[in-house]
C-alpha cells in the first residue's frame, strides 16, 4: 500500500497575481448559526434573531449577520488561500451587496491581486486576495479583500502526525 499526503495548501511560491480559486466547499446559513453567531458576538439588533420583529422590515423575515458572513467565506478561503498562514494582516474595502438569509447556500471563490515577499521577515510573503461569496442563486452577498502573510515553502512548522499501531 502506497501512503498519498493530502492536501497541505499553498505557500508563498504558489500563488500567482490574476489566478482565481473557487473554494470547493458551499455551507447553507441555518437559524442556529445565524442566532447563535449574534448572541457569541453580543449583536442585539432583532432583525437578526427576533422573527417577529423581522416581519415588519421590507426583509419580511430575519437577515443573517453580516459578521457571520465575513467569518464565513474567510473560513471557505482557507483551503486554497491561508492554510499556511503566518498571520493575517487586514481585512479591507468589505461591501455586502445583498442580504443573506437563514436557509441560503453560500459559495465564495478568490482571486489573487497582489503578493509580495516581506520586508520584515524573510521566510513569508503577504499575498493579497479579494473573496467573493455568493449564495445558491449567484447573487453577490460579500466581497472583502484580504491580506494574509503566508509562510514561505519549507518554512512553515510541522503538522504532527502519530503513528498508527
């Protein structure tokens, strides 16, 4: 039996300024995430969590927070974008388009706008992303850009593995 690793993410070195990364993973918003996210993050606006309030808003029905959304599509960025991070620096220019709702299916994708090696440290580079969601129907709910410093090939600490007996 031959052992195959698996995905480890990009380095520094792999990525390329214009290239777009469809995020392979889509996730649908439930009540729950969308109620518990605003209560972790003491957000008290009821338009979030409260139906009936929700009800009386041109929404009709409750909209999901919006800093879920952010959280949501950096997380589905992370297999193609930042597995490999050192730290990220920023997130910037974050527009919300159109409204998410609880039920919605969110997909995101990324394209690489800038990456350069890093002045203050010399095994990562900063490699800036723009991440676009968009739910089930293709309608832009998110765009953010995003500056990540990533380790360098080589560089980055060993994921431990235990040895099967």
């Amino acid at each position: 039996m031959t052992e195959k690793a698996g995905w480890k993410g990009r380095f520094y070195e792999d990525f390329e300024v214009g290239d777009v990364y469809r995020h392979p993973l889509g996730r649908t918003v439930t009540q729950t995430d969308n109620i518990w996210f605003t209560l972790l993050t003491q957000n008290t606006a009821p338009i979030h969590f409260d139906a009936h309030y929700a009800a009386q808003t041109e929404f009709k029905k409750p909209l999901v927070d919006s800093t879920f959304t952010i959280a949501l599509v950096t997380g589905q960025s992370v297999t193609d974008v930042s597995q490999n991070v050192f730290a990220n620096l920023g997130w910037d220019e974050v527009r919300l388009p159109n409204p998410v709702f609880e039920g919605d299916t969110i997909y995101s994708q990324s394209e690489v706008l800038e990456k350069r090696e890093s002045r203050s440290r010399p095994n990562v580079g900063i490699v800036t992303v723009k991440t676009t969601g968009f739910n089930q129907d293709g309608a832009i709910v998110i765009t953010v850009k995003r500056n990540v410093m990533v380790n360098q090939r080589g560089q980055a600490p060993v994921i431990p593995h235990a040895a099967i007996k």
